[in-house]
C-alpha cells in the first residue's frame, strides 16, 4: 500500500483539477446507465482494455457491494484512509486511490489507474524504473470479467476512497495481462 502512496502524490495536484463533482458514497455504486459513477467506473475501463485488445467488464453489484462495505468502514473507522485489502484481494483483485483536499470522481479514480500504462513494459511485464504499474494492469487484466466499486467521502479531512474490485482477480506473478 506504501507505493500507491507513493505514486498518488505527485498525482494530487492532477486529481484536483479532475473534480467536478461531489458523490455520496457508503453504498453501492448504482447500476450502470447514462450519467452514474458505475457508468463512469465501466466507461474508463473499456476505454483502456479495448486499447489494448481486452474485453470490456460487465458491473457486478455483489463486487460494489463488497467496494461499499470497505469504503465505509474506512469511513466510520479510519478517516478515508487506505484500506487493507489483503484479506479481500485473495478474493478479488483489487484497486483503490486516496486523495486529500477533494472529492474525486470515477473517471479521476480510473484516469489514474490507467496514468500507469506509461510505466508498463508489456514485452518485460514489468514496471519501468522504480515506477508502480500494478494498478493500470488490473485495469486490463483479460481474465477479469465484472468489475464492481464505491467510493467515500471524508468531510473532515477533505479526502476520498475510492475501491474497485475485479473477479477473477489480476496481477498474477508471471502472467501478462493481455
């Protein structure tokens, strides 16, 4: 969890300036149709597999809901802050962004997700540098199928959780993602 600390830092200023809107949040992300975060969750993925020869994901509300009781109990308990996943991610494959000082969007969240495609070397498998990928590789992971996420909001700091997860589970050591 530290490296996504990491790489979301220097991304703080670009979130920022993604925000436009304020989401409630602490339950499912509604079913995908015009003009909703799982629309918007789903859009950015599709963008981003169909780039690289990738099926899109279909939503998945039992995957949203397990999103939701994560990002709430983050909420209620630990101020928004990063989540641990490792009992969920054995489960599911998993992506989360946190970012202080503003509401973030689902096509931020994604958007910064798919910023990592940059840092990946796909004739390699792996990152460039001391660059993080593994998030923008879940995004593509073709053996995953339904995608489900929600996110939180933390008025007292100012800061957003957002949650995806992704069944069957990516980032398989020795696996390329397409």
């Amino acid at each position: 969890m530290a490296h996504l600390q990491t790489l979301i830092t220097p991304l703080l200023p670009f979130l920022i300036l993604l925000i436009t809107t304020q989401t409630s949040l602490a339950q499912p992300t509604p079913k995908p149709g015009p003009n909703n975060p799982a629309q918007d969750f789903l859009d950015l993925h599709k963008e981003a597999r169909s780039s690289v020869g990738v099926a899109p994901l279909k939503w998945s509300p039992p995957l949203a809901t397990s999103a939701a009781h994560v990002v709430a109990y983050q909420k209620a308990n630990k101020n928004c802050q990063f989540a641990n996943l490792s009992s969920a991610a054995t489960k599911y494959g998993a992506n989360q962004l946190w970012a202080r000082g503003a509401v973030v969007t689902p096509r931020a969240a994604v958007s910064a997700w798919v910023g990592e495609k940059k840092y990946y070397n796909y004739s390699m498998d792996t990152c460039i540098g001391k660059h993080q990928c593994g998030v923008y590789k879940q995004v593509v992971w073709r053996k995953s199928t339904e995608l489900g996420c929600a996110q939180a909001s933390c008025v007292k700091d100012g800061s957003t959780l957002t949650v995806c997860f992704y069944n069957p589970p990516g980032n398989i050591v020795g696996e390329k993602p397409y």
